[in-house]
C-alpha cells in the first residue's frame, strides 16, 4: 500500500506500527516449523519478485528477511513510525480529518487505510486451570526460545495450520510430545523441495520464466475454486480422496488412522499441506490424544476420562481471534458511532474495502476477502489498487468524505452472503475461525482470485457518497 501511494504520488505518508520491526505476521510468529502454505513465488508482491526462494515453500525466517528487504529496496524506512501503537481514531466531520490517536501522540490524516490484519490476537482457550501448570506454557504466536524441550514432555493443543507445522518440527528432540485434537483437519500433500541455485539463475536470467511458474502455481489453486470447491461440489471429493490416501500412506495402525479422519467436508475449515505431520504422528513418541480437555493442573491436562497427561511444557496452537480482534479496532466514523456498533450484528464491508459512515477509511484484507485456496497477497494488490484509486479521487478534491452509500453496502453484502449460504463453510459440518459467533462466515472470498479483481477492477462511483467540507 505505501509503495504504491509513493508511486501514485500519494502523501505525506505515515505508517503506523505497534512492534519493533515489519512483517506482521512473519515477525510474530517464530515458532519451529513456521512456514508458508503459498509458494514463495506467488506469495511475492508481483512488483517486488525474489528469484532464489530456497524452497518451494519458504519458511517463516526468509519471508521475514523478504519484507524487511522490501522496506529497504523501495525507501520506506522514512515513513515508518514503529513501535507505535493506534489507541483510538475519531472522524472529525467538520474538516474531514481523522484524528489518530497513538501511544506517542496524535496525528491527523485525510485518510486512513487498516492494514493491521485478523490473525495477531492469540486465542487462549478457556479451560479451567489454564493459569495452574507450573511449568513453561506459551502461544505459537508468542513462542519461547528460551525453553529447551529437549527430552521433555511436551502438550501441544489445537491441530490447526500452526500445530501442524509444529509437531513435525519438535517431535524428534522431545522426550514425548501428546497432540491434544478436537477435530482432525484435512491434510494434503505439500510435495516442498529446495529449488537450488540453478533454478535461481534461471529465473533471473529469465524473468519470463519465473512469471510462467508465477502463473502457473496460481492457475493450479484456482481450479478448485472454479470447479466448485467452495460449494462441497465434485472437486471437494477429489480432494478428500488426495488426503485419505495421504493418510493411508503415512499411518499404518487403523485406530490412529480413524481419529485423524475428520467427519465434515474438506474445505469447510482450512485445508492443510504437509508432507511431514502424518509421518511424526506415527513416532512411537508422539500420542494423539481425543478425549476434550476438562482441565489443566500445575503438572499437565487433565481430558474427559479423568486421565491426567503429565507435561513440562504446554504449547497452545490454539489460533487467533479474528473476530474480536477486527471490530475492536478502537475507531469512531460519522455521528459517534464506533466500529464495534456497526458491526454488532456481523462483520461486513463495502467490497471488504469500505464501510458506511467511515469516511475515507479504507480495509486491506477486510471482512470476507481471505482465502481458502489461494494467497491472500493477490487479494490485498487487488485491494491496495482500488484504494489509490479512491485516494486519487480524494487528492483531485481536498475536504471531500468518500464512503459507500448504504444501498450499494447492503446490496453487496446480501448478495456476498447469499453466494456463502449454499458453500462448504456454512454447510460442510464443522465450525471454524472463519465463521462469527452467529456462525457467519466473516473471513472467505466465496469465489476465485479472478471474481474478487473483477468485483474491485476499478470504484463504481455510483456506489460512493460524498461530503464536502466547510
Ligand atoms: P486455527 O486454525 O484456528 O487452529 C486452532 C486449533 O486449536 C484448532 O485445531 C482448534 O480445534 C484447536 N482448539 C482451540 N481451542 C481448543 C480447545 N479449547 N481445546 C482443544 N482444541 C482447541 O489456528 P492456527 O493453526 O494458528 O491457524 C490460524 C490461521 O493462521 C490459519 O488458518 C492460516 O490462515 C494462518 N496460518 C497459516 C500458516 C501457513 O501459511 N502455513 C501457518 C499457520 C497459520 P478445532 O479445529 O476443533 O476448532
């Protein structure tokens, strides 16, 4: 976004970030294994391409050495405000301003574009006990380095995109690692290689070449999508036969094998790639436990059967709350009326960019424009593309409030969760991070990468209100 705002002319430009260093997510989490489910070739900015990705699929310490080149390579140091954080913003209507609150003071912007994503506000379960286990219990998003687990016993809880990273990365250094699930995911392969140094002469001396691999990995995640995935159609059932034969080939004891079978549709929570968590759940020291967690003591977790796992060490990969996190942004638009109100009754946005009466703010990665099936970075170019449009208009004509009107708000989200209501995620038997507490989905583009640029190709101004300032 701020690259693009340079290019396009768009300033003065301040960014505004609560940590130490860039890279969101890739900073946060540092827990062994992380790494990206996207190729490191589609997950690239297009206009920022890394040639020598070591691997198919990179992990988290050289995306985080990506972004941080980012910063460098196209001078945004200068506008970087780090170690900042938003405690409030507040449209001012008379000027058409927002007042920026932040832990070092305020500022005033004509504009405001949220970038500060969904997935940064760890979710501890709420299991009775959770503050009793005397030994060292952390979040993968907040992971200690400075507890060895060597030859310990180690609790991880929750079988989601994290933990499957996790237990293949610990298992062989632990003394015994028990995998509390509640539901099993669906796990397909991941088929990561390194790609070498040769690969990496070629796509530099070839840029075509690399744009051809480019486009081919994101011609590949589309198919589902265009065959229908997100509807628990024909395509979902292919995958599914891809991950029971992955599961057949890794687990040979058929009681194993039955838990980790998951009983809803793939697709209705994350479908999850690894060549490698089936194999270190087949360790002899590694247990998966099923019974649901009554309680943690100070030595381990107690499950429904009154067994007491003894641990030394509790990890919780037990995801983010995406819900609280997004509509607790402390903002206040037209007439006093804050975020958490207009979304009280479900998270929603204008394209999941824009929102009735919060003028000239703008969302990356909004409401309802993650993916399931394709990376999220394609949605957020496609996003950033529609905002420096709204910009522009909003530099051609300085006091100008630009938000969408009502009609066209309602009349793209009614249509937005009717294309929802027949998918695999509100129908495909299972609850996840994807729904609300209504258990509305919040979090998914019902459709492909392509529908999501036609539908924010460029801002149809008919569907926009303006004000213009004293
Ligand atoms: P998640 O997908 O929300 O998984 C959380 C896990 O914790 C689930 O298995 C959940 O069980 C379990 N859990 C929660 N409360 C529990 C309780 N009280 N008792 C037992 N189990 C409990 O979180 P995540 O794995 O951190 O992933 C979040 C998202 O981050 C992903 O979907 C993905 O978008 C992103 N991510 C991406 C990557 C990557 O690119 N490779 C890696 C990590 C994360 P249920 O399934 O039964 O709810």
């Amino acid at each position: 976004m701020a690259i693009r705002c340079r290019e396009a002319g768009i300033g003065p430009l301040r960014i505004l970030e609560k940590a130490g260093s860039v890279g969101g997510v890739w900073r946060e989490n540092t827990y062994p294994g992380a790494a990206c489910d996207i190729p490191g070739h589609l997950y690239a900015l297009s206009f920022a391409p890394k040639a020598d990705w070591s691997r198919l699929y990179p992990t988290q310490p050289e995306i985080a050495a990506y972004l941080e080149a980012v910063v460098e390579r196209f001078g945004l140091r200068p506008h970087l405000s780090l170690d900042t954080t938003v405690t409030g913003a507040v449209w001012d209507e008379a000027r058409a301003l927002w007042r920026i609150e932040t832990d070092r003071g305020p500022l005033l912007a004509r504009a405001v574009v949220s970038a500060a994503g969904g997935l940064h506000h760890p979710a501890l379960p709420d299991i009775p006990g959770r503050g009793s286990f005397a030994g060292p219990a952390f979040h993968s998003a907040a992971w200690d380095h400075g507890v060895s687990l060597a030859g310990r016993r180690v609790g991880v809880i929750g079988t989601g995109a994290s933990a499957i990273q996790i237990v293949p990365a610990i298992a062989p250094e632990v003394a015994s690692l028990t995998l509390f699930q509640r539901s099993p995911p669906w796990v397909v392969p991941r088929n990561d290689h390194a790609l070498g140094p040769r690969v990496a002469a070629a796509f530099r001396r070839w840029p075509l070449l690399r744009r051809a691999f480019r486009g081919l990995l994101y011609g590949q995640r589309e198919i589902p999508a265009v065959l229908g995935f997100t509807r628990g159609s024909f395509a979902n059932r292919i995958g599914e036969f891809t991950a029971r034969r992955h599961l057949r080939g890794a687990i040979a004891d058929p009681a194993l094998r039955e838990k980790l079978t998951p009983r809803y549709r793939l697709g209705c929570k994350r479908v999850l790639v690894s060549d490698d968590y089936y194999p270190a759940l087949a360790r002899s020291n590694v247990a998966v436990e099923t019974g649901t967690i009554r309680a943690i003591t100070p030595r381990g977790v107690v499950t429904q059967d009154g067994t007491e796992h003894a641990l030394d060490v509790l990890v919780y990969a037990t995801g983010f709350d995406l819900a609280g996190s997004v509509a607790q942004l402390p903002v206040t638009g037209r007439g006093g009326r804050t975020l958490a109100r207009a979304w009280d009754g479900g998270m929603g946005a204008h394209r999941g960019i824009a929102l009735s009466g919060f003028p000239n703010w703008f969302f990356l990665l909004g409401p309802n424009t993650g993916l399931g099936h394709n990376s999220v970075v394609l949605m957020i170019e496609a996003q950033v593309a529609y905002v420096i449009a709204c910009l522009e208009r909003l530099a051609a004509s300085p006091g100008t409030a630009l938000e969408p009107a009502p009609e066209a708000q309602a009349r793209f989200l009614a249509e937005l969760h009717a294309e929802l209501a027949g998918s695999v995620w509100q129908r495909g038997g299972c609850a996840s991070w994807y729904q609300d507490e209504g258990g509305r989905n919040v979090a998914l583009w019902p459709g492909t990468v392509a529908s999501y640029r036609r539908a924010v190709r460029s801002p149809v101004w008919d569907e926009y209100v303006t004000a213009k300032s004293e």
